[in-house]
C-alpha cells in the first residue's frame, strides 16, 4: 500500500453499542473535566492539544515512509496500527506539553505572572 493510498483503508466493524459506550464515557470525561480545572487551564489545554496535533501532522508523513519501509502497509491490520500509534504519539505529546507547561515552568520559575 503506497503512502497515497493510506487514507483508504477499512477500520474493523465495532457494534453500535461499543462505539455509542466509548462516547458516552468520552463525553463524561469531558463532563468531568469541566468541573475539575478545565476551564481555568482552558488555554493551557488548546495551546497543547494544538501543538501536538501539529507535530503529529508533521510526523505523519515520516511515520508512513518508515511503516512502508517495515512492509507494514500492505495489510489493512498494519494501516490500522500505525494509525492507533499515531493517536498515541499524539496523545502523549500533549500530555507531555501540558505537564510541562503546569507543574514544570512553575518549579522552575517561569511561570506567567498573573
């Protein structure tokens, strides 16, 4: 499978109510979160979830040379990994930022006044 081709791949079938189950506790998270600190790190959390989006979009393309590389695109399992590997890259990278960002900068005193 050719780096073009990448995006035309076939996700497994999940049941309805898995997929309507994972939202629901995506959206309590979310919930939660609101009330546990989100909304005074509003900034924080887009200025991190931004940038790792970013450099997940800017790695991408790597990711797919190396996987081609592996012959890990030829099957629709492989696509399928190196796409959950990417959300993970992703999600640790902004967790990563925003770790830094609360409890580093501060520890290190170069935290924003306010």
């Amino acid at each position: 499978m050719s780096s073009e081709t990448v995006v035309y791949f076939a996700w497994p079938e999940v049941s309805s109510t898995l997929s309507i189950a994972a939202l629901v506790l995506a959206l309590a998270v979310f919930v939660f979160g609101l009330f546990s600190g989100v909304r005074a790190n509003k900034a924080r959390i887009v200025f991190a979830v931004v940038l790792a989006t970013l450099i997940g979009w800017l790695t991408m393309p790597l990711a797919i040379k190396a996987a081609e590389a592996m012959h890990i695109l030829s099957t629709k399992a492989g696509v399928m990994i190196l796409v959950t590997s990417m959300m993970v890259f992703v999600t640790v990278i902004a967790t990563s930022i925003y770790e830094i960002i609360t409890v580093t900068f501060p520890d290190i005193g170069m935290a924003s006044r306010k």
